[in-house]
C-alpha cells in the first residue's frame, strides 16, 4: 500500500516539474491545415518557448517579451495564444509535436500526434448475382476500397452490418436498409460511399421473373401446336403424292394410246397400193375423192387421141 501511494506521488511530482501530458492525437487531410493549441489556460513561469517536431527538430523559438523565430516554412506561430498552425500539410509533416518551456525548470506543455492523410478512395459495391422467388429478393454483392473487401448478402429487407478496419485507420462498413445496400468507405478526415437501390433492383427483378414465367408458360403449349402442323404437313404430302402418281398413270395409259394410233396409221400407210387393196378398203359415203388408185378410174378413164406425126399425115 505504501508503494502504491510512493508511485502515486513520484508521478504527482513529474507531472509537476515538467507539465507532462499524454499524446493527442490529430488527423488532417493532406493540402488542409492544423491548428495545435497549448491546452492549457495559464503557463509557468518561462524564459524560452519552444515548438518542436520529434523532440529534436525546433519549429519555433519564443522568447518571453520578444519576437518568435520560425524554423520552417509553412507554419504559423500566435504570440499570444502560444499555438501553432501547420499550413498546406504534407505527408512528411506527420510526427510528434511537443510544445515545452525552459526557465527555472524544464516543462513539457502538450504533445501533439500529427498524422497527415490522404483523403479515401470511392468503394465500389458491384452486384454479383440476384434473383426473385417466393415474394423474396436475394442479392449477393461486393463491398470494395483499396485493400478492403467485405462480401455479403441480402435478404429478405435486410443484411448484416460488417465492418473491417486497416492498420493504417481506413475503415469499410457495410450496412442495408429496405431501401438501399450501402458501402462507406472512411478515414479520419474523409469519407465516401456507394449504393444500389435495392427497392428498384428488387421491382425489376420481380417484373423480368413475371416476364420469364409468361413465356415459360406460352412455351408450354408449343409441342402441341408443333405435333398438329406436322400432321398437317405430312397429310398435305401424302396428297400431294397420291395425286402425282394417278396423273402420272393416266399419262402413261394415253401415250401408249397414242403410239398405239402412230403404230396403225403407219402401217395403213404401209400397204401396197393395188386394185385388190383399193376394193377392200371400205369408203366413206360422204366423200368421194377421185383419184387415179381406184377401180373406177381405170376403168373407166379415156383414152388419150392418138398422137399423129407430120409423116402420116
């Protein structure tokens, strides 16, 4: 108990003698200023102010009743407030500042950690895979930003609130509302963020499923239309067919016919002409043709005058 309370006023003592405090730490935005303040509303007694960056490097050096003297550039110093404004602040503008007074005795005013930022990059919710059943909507999806990825579902109007956390105070958070799926992406000085509308991404999904199952069900009754038109069509080719080859018959039958006739009337024509073959031949009544191949016209054809020459006469 008596170490205890000898600990208690060791550090009692320290605090005392050098105004000892412990960090704070502050975050800026690269390009953005910091304002860095003594913290406290009265200061002992001091001869020499000093501002410095890692216990070593002076910024500023004040002297009590003086003038401050500036070390770098791009740092502003109040003379009567004793703070100290980082201007237009980089990344090598990151550290330890310390403000501390000399005089009588050593005091460690305040200590700042300075920690210069870049602002964060825009996450990317990408959707990976979606679909509608049973008055239900599920979306799988992809949280992403720089070296963070989160991968999570949602449904059912709801998903489960993730976050992950990089060592370098980049943090993404993934979080859903009946309305929207939202990624944020954030730092100390900056954040961002992306969204679906999961409302519209849910109606159109709803809408295409009611789309898909009217053509699934019209496709239902293809088979049957497909099955009636080709027993139309091969009905409609067996006609076809049958009366292709009763044609073709009746064809053949009619050029037999014909060259039956040719054959008879070649061979009428064939015949010798003679008295015997003019007599049996049968004459049609209503016509009588007088040629020099008939019976009559032999018989009863007359006889050329003698033809009589000059010397008989």
């Amino acid at each position: 108990m008596a170490v205890h309370h000898l600990l208690i006023f060791l550090l009692f003592l320290l605090t005392f003698k050098t105004g000892y405090s412990a960090e704070i730490s502050v975050f800026v935005k690269t390009g953005n200023l910091v304002q860095l303040d003594i913290q406290t509303q009265k200061l002992p007694e001091f001869d020499i102010l000093y501002w410095t960056k890692d216990k070593s490097e002076n910024i500023v050096m004040f002297i009590h009743g003086g003038k401050a003297k500036n070390y770098k550039d791009r740092v502003d110093f109040n003379t009567e407030t004793f703070s100290l404004t980082l201007k237009n602040t980089q990344k090598t503008d990151s550290g330890l500042y310390t403000a501390k007074t000399t005089g009588a005795s050593d005091n460690i005013i305040v200590t700042y950690r300075v920690s210069v930022i870049d602002a964060v990059e825009a996450p990317v919710l990408t959707e990976n895979s979606n679909w509608f059943s049973s008055n239900s909507c599920t979306v799988n999806f992809t949280c992403r930003a720089q070296n963070l990825t989160i991968n999570s579902s949602y449904q059912n109007n709801t998903c489960f609130p993730e976050e992950v956390t990089s060592h370098e105070n980049y943090t993404l958070i993934l979080n859903c509302s009946e309305e929207s799926i939202v990624c944020n992406h954030s730092n100390p000085v900056s954040w961002d963020e992306d969204r679906i509308n999961i409302t519209q991404l849910c109606v159109n999904k709803k809408e295409d499923n009611k789309g898909v199952e009217k053509i699934q069900s019209s496709l239902q009754f293809w088979p049957y239309v497909v099955s009636v038109a080709v027993g139309i069509l091969a009905i409609a080719t067996i006609l076809f067919l049958y009366s292709k080859c009763k044609k073709g018959g009746q064809n053949t039958v009619s050029a037999q016919n014909e060259a039956q006739d040719q054959t008879q009337q070649e061979t009428e024509d064939n015949r010798p002409n003679t008295i015997y073959c003019t007599v049996g031949q049968h004459q049609n009544p209503a016509v009588t043709v007088e040629t020099d191949r008939t019976i009559y016209s032999t018989v009863c054809k007359q006889p050329k005058p003698p033809t009589i020459s000059p010397d008989d006469a």
